[in-house]
C-alpha cells in the first residue's frame, strides 16, 4: 500500500443477517460450547464477532467501524470515541485468529502498522488503547510483556532498530527513525489483550449472542405503566380506538371523553398497558436480539389475525375485541421472542399495527 493510500471503510451496519432470530437459534444454538464455537470460525467470521463485541460496549463509542480487506492497516475493528474518527480518540481490536495461542513474534508486525499510521498519515493519532483478540489468548511470553509495558517497548524498539524480518526489513531509513522515535515516548501500556472468557461474556449483553450461542433469552424486566399524558406516539392507534368507542357509545369523540366513559375508560386503559408493555418488548428485542426480529413477530401477528380483521362484524368495537382475542390464541412458534411475549404483548402489538396503519378497526375509515 503507498503513502497515501486510502483506507477502505464500511461503516457498522448489524453485523450478520437480515433475517429474524428464530425461537430455534435462540433457544438450541450451536451444540458446543461457545468457547469451542469461536474457535471454528474463519478470520473475517472472527472479525464479524469482534465487531458485534465492540457494539455492546457502548456507550465508550459513538461509532464502531470494522476494517476490510488487505489495506486495513493493522486496524481490524475500531472504536470511535468521538466523530473526529482516527483524528480524535479511539481503540483498536485486532483479531488473530490462530489454532496456537499469540506470540510476540506474531505480534511484533502487527504493532508496527499502528505506528506507521500516524507517522505516513501525520493526521492519525495513535489508539488510546491495542487489544489483541484471539480465540486461544496470549502465549506466556507474549502475556509476559503486555504485563511489563517498559520492557515490552524495549523490546520493540529493539525489532525497529535491528530486526530482519518482514516488515521491519522494508522500511527505509526515514519511516525506521520516525517509528522508533514515536515508539520510545509512546507509553505502552496502550498494548493489551481482552481474555475469551470476558469476550463472550460481555458479549452476552449484545443482540447477537443468541442468535451465535442459543441457551434462550434472558428475562424481561418489568414494564412501566403508561404515562397519564397521552403521547405522540399513541395519536394514531388512539384515534382508531376512539373511532370504534364512537360506533358503539355515541356520547365518545375523544381520548379524554372515552377515559371518562362508564365502560369504555376501563377497556381503553387496559390498551394503553398493552401498547406500552409492546413498546417495552419491541426495546427489549433492540437490545437482545438480531435487527428485524420483533418485525419478524409483528408479521407472524399480522399474518395470524388479518383475515379476523377483514371479516364482517357488528361495528368496529366487536372488531378489535375478535381481533385481539384471535392475537392472543394464534399459534406462533418460529420467532425467538415467543420464550418471552405475553398476551398483553400480542394485544400491544395490535395497536402497534394499527399505529402503523396496518389495521383499522371501524370499516372504511
């Protein structure tokens, strides 16, 4: 790669698939233990793994970047500290993915072009932090020197300065002395390894472990109840409601005047809790599961109590009522949030459909 080549970038999207988490994958996963599973994977699966690692440990960055490709520079993934990227700070996660735990010998190259980085691209900053990340961790003598900073630099220093080892031996006399310069006021303590057993424990907290691992979901915390305002995010599936309450009680045109009516005010707060303990569970997903698996339930829903929805009814109130009772006993099995959905869930969902005008209650409205 010349001087001023640039580094090829793809921003973090959700690491691994499009598709929905199943109840399967979430609940079996692989048959061996996750530590044996990471052992097995190819170096770009290793990197894919890193990524999602890095994205769980937010809030410490407000952009994790995986790097690709032959140009990456020593930088397989990095975490952004700040939208000055390699200008501000940040940490990189380097992934070795070897059947043999890392020794320095390994690491040496590897430590080099993160110093050629700031000093061919003067705009580079060094990391704030090096971890190297491999599935079977540091050799003892490797482990050794990440532990004795001082003497780990002295004995780079000494590969800069005399080593005849691919990269050491391509360097030209300037790049050499601008690196060894760099590296004898640089504090390396900068250098360090994240453990497997802390990996895949703190990879725990992501929305992909599941999917990665299986042994099912972790429980949900407790729901809040609804806020007494009436929010804008309940402005369109309360207006639905209203609709039906209107249809059936005349004296109703409003969220207010439903809350006060005799029979309506209790059916109406009971589907606040519902869209609220909806909402609660779409967040848990967020944060537990792959991207697009409450999707996914809200489809496997949709597609359970549609034909209910279309069906002739008295008015728009028995409508809602058939609907959500056929939600709460539909059969649905495939989505890994299932371990997890209540019935007030699958009413919540409902509403959350008719929010985004998937469903309506009162006929040709």
């Amino acid at each position: 790669m010349g001087h001023g080549d640039e580094i090829s970038v793809r921003d973090l999207q959700p690491p691994t698939s499009t598709f929905a988490l199943t109840a399967a994958q979430a609940e079996h996963g692989p048959r061996l233990a996750p530590r044996k599973v990471i052992q097995t994977y190819d170096p770009d699966e290793w990197e894919i793994f890193i990524e999602e690692w890095a994205t769980g440990l937010a809030p410490g960055y407000i952009r994790v970047q995986r790097f690709g490709g032959s140009g990456d520079r020593g930088v397989d993934v990095a975490g952004f500290k700040t939208d000055r990227g390699f200008e501000g700070d940040w940490d990189c996660f380097q992934g070795k993915h070897y059947d043999k735990s890392l020794t320095p010998s390994i690491a040496w190259p590897e430590m080099l072009k993160v110093f050629l980085l700031p000093v061919r691209t003067p705009l580079y900053t060094l990391p704030s932090s090096y971890s190297f990340i491999a599935p079977r961790g540091l050799g003892t003598g490797l482990a050794h020197l990440i532990s004795t900073p001082t003497e780990l630099r002295a004995k780079f220093l000494e590969q800069v300065e005399s080593s005849t080892a691919k990269p050491f031996k391509e360097l030209d006399d300037d790049t050499r002395n601008a690196v060894y310069l760099l590296a004898s006021v640089t504090d390396f303590s900068i250098f360090d390894s994240v453990e497997v057993l802390a990996l895949l424990d703190q990879h725990k907290a992501t929305p992909y472990f599941a999917a990665r691992f299986g042994g099912g979901l972790p429980s949900r915390p407790a729901s809040d109840n609804p806020p007494q305002e009436v929010g804008p995010e309940e402005l369109v599936y309360l207006t639905k409601l209203v609709d039906a309450y209107r249809e059936r009680y005349v004296s109703v045109d409003s969220v207010a005047s439903a809350g006060l009516h005799n029979k309506a005010g209790a059916h109406l707060q009971r589907q606040r809790e519902s869209f609220f303990r909806a909402e609660a569970l779409r967040t848990f997903a967020r944060d537990r599961v792959l991207p697009n698996t409450f999707e996914g339930l809200q489809n496997e829903l949709f597609d359970a109590i549609v034909e209910t929805v279309e069906a002739d009814h008295a008015d728009g109130l028995e409508r809602l009522r058939r609907t959500l009772e056929q939600a709460v006993n539909a059969q649905l099995s495939a989505n890994a949030l299932i371990q997890v959905t209540e019935p007030a869930d699958r009413r919540g969902i409902c509403h959350q459909l008719a929010n985004d005008d998937r469903l309506t209650w009162v006929a040709d409205k």
